[in-house]
C-alpha cells in the first residue's frame, strides 16, 4: 500500500493488512500467553486510525513506518508501566514468629502491671490519652486542666514508666 496522504486512505485495508503484523509483533514482544496482548493490539490499531483521521500522517513515510512506530511505542509504554507496577508491590508479610507473640505479651502485661503502680492521675491521663484515643483538648476538657498541662502529664508519665522498667 503505497498512501500520498491520510485523506486517500481506506481503512478497512489499512486493517486488514495491517492488523495481522501488528498482531505478530505484539505477541512476539510480549509474549503469547500475555493476556493482554489483544487488548494492546486494540489500543494501537484504535490509535493509528485516530490519528489518520486527524490527519497525522503526512505521507512522509510508508504507512507500514507509520503504524510500526505507533506499536513499538506502545508496546514500550506497555512495559513501563507493568515495571512500574511491579517495582512497588509491597512485600508480603511472612507469618507472625510464635515466640515474638509471646515476647510481646509480657511486655504487655509488664508495663500494665506498671501502670497499675502508679499515682491515680497519671493512670488516668494515660488511660484517656492513650486507651480511650482523646485528643489533648478533650482530655483537658474532661479533667479541666489546660491541653499544655495534659501533654506534661504524659511525658512524666512515660519518664516514671522508663525508670520503673529500667529497674
């Protein structure tokens, strides 16, 4: 097929010859049991008749050259993209270790033992805070003192539960 410009162009040749090469380089790029390789072919032949109805070709060319560029440039844009996706998949998470589990388990019954040692009011800042999930503002709101005074009961708190553990 021999085109001087896209307006001469019959489209239903331009599928017909055209398609079963595009086909061809497709599979033979990606692969033949890639599943998506008709879709692709879909995409780029809907893409080269766009851009003939636009007016894109200019006669420059073979047509052949035209539509060749079309496909190699999708097929590239194809495997960015599956690269891409398949650079940030996230690491599965192998199975918990028992002994970690129980190694956090004491340490969680530790420190609760430790907080039942100390004074009400810091129990309770840390129960509020930290259990029941309130912001400084409503744990101040609840105990009526100031949200800056909240944050200082918390910090000495962790101070007292640090040195009770270190001990």
């Amino acid at each position: 097929m021999n085109f001087k410009d896209s307006k001469s162009i019959d489209l239903n040749k331009v599928y017909k010859e055209f398609r079963p090469i595009v086909s061809y380089k497709v599979r033979k790029t990606l692969g033949t049991y890639n599943p998506d390789w008709e879709d692709i072919v879909n995409e780029i032949l809907t893409n080269v008749f766009e851009k003939l109805k636009a007016g894109d070709f200019r006669g420059d060319s073979a047509i052949g050259t035209f539509i060749y560029t079309i496909t190699h440039r999708r097929i590239i844009d194809y495997i960015r993209q599956k690269s891409k996706v398949l650079r940030y998949i996230p690491e599965v998470n192998p199975f918990p270790d028992p002994v970690d589990n129980v190694e956090q388990k004491e340490r969680a019954e530790k420190i609760a033992g430790l907080i039942k040692k100390l004074k009400p009011k810091y129990r309770e800042i840390l129960y509020l805070y930290y259990y029941k999930g309130l912001t400084r503002k409503e744990v101040a709101e609840q105990l009526g003192i100031p949200p800056r005074r909240v944050s200082e009961l918390v910090n000495y708190s962790h101070k007292l539960l640090k040195k009770m553990l270190i001990k």
